[in-house]
C-alpha cells in the first residue's frame, strides 16, 4: 500500500511541477507580448519631413505623409528624428532576443526532460530524426537547431 501511495504523490508532484513550469513560459511571453507591444507603439511614427535634422524648407503636410505610410503620429522633434536611428532598431532587437531567449530554454528544457532518465515528456517523431552511427537514436533536431539559432542571433546582437 506505501509504494502505491509513493507513486501516486510523486506522479502527483510531477503534474503540479510540469504545470508550474509550463505556465512560467506562459507569463514570461505576456511580458515578451507587453515589451513588444510597447517597442511597436514607440517605433510608430513618422520621421519623413525632418531631413537632417533641422526640417525642411517646403511645406509638407507630415500628419498626412504619415498616415498614408501607416504610421500613427510624426515625429515631432527633427533632431530626435536623428537621434534615435539606431535606438528604434536596437529595441525591436532586444525585444526578439527576450523571445529567442525563452524559446531556447524552452528547447532546453524539453530536451532535457524528454530524456529517458525523466520522461516527463515524449517528443513526436517530427521533431527527431535517426542518428548516422546509430539509427535507433532519435535526435531532437529541432529543438536542437532552435537552440543553435539562439546563439546565433545572441553573437550578433
């Protein structure tokens, strides 16, 4: 009756504990979702009209010129227009590295525990393909790769 009660609490624990871990990347793509939502409402404006930073001597309707590009606003200050290239573009960037940065702990983690000393998982055979030396061996090769580009986009952050 005890070893049936151990297994029932540790398959038990091993539910709570894939749930909690499951809905920690849950919470963590709300904040990517928020991060992101925010950089795109700061990337959503118009800088055309500002030249080099000083404006334009022709009368140029921005508020229009910029609705029609699908912004939502101008860029009010020409200097900042200036100023901020680069700033936009590094934002975007930080916020896709945050996302890549849960996508690879997520491949981590499911390699790790669809090994058979866990087995908390079992990886469908799309993701896996036969080893060269030993065909019997699935490899996780798309989480494998998923984890690879990670790093990629990481060196050239």
């Amino acid at each position: 009756m005890s070893r049936w009660l151990c297994g029932y609490f540790l398959i038990f624990y091993c539910i709570i504990w894939v749930k909690l871990w499951g809905s920690a990347f849950v919470d963590s793509m709300e904040d990517n979702k928020r991060l992101m939502i925010t950089v795109l409402d700061i990337l959503d404006q118009s800088p055309l009209g500002t030249a080099a930073g000083y404006g334009v001597p022709l009368e140029i309707d921005r508020d229009f010129a910029a609705k029609e590009l699908g912004f939502s606003r101008v860029q009010k200050n020409p200097i900042y227009a200036q100023n901020s290239r680069g700033k936009f573009e590094s934002s975007l960037f930080h916020v896709l590295s945050q996302i890549m940065f849960d996508l690879n702990k997520i491949a981590t983690d499911l390699i790790l525990f669809s090994m058979p000393e866990f087995g908390f998982f079992k990886l469908p055979v799309e993701f896996c393909t036969g080893s060269s030396i030993m065909p019997q061996k699935k490899n996780p090769d798309v989480l494998e790769l998923l984890r690879a580009k990670y790093f990629i986009q990481f060196i050239h952050g």
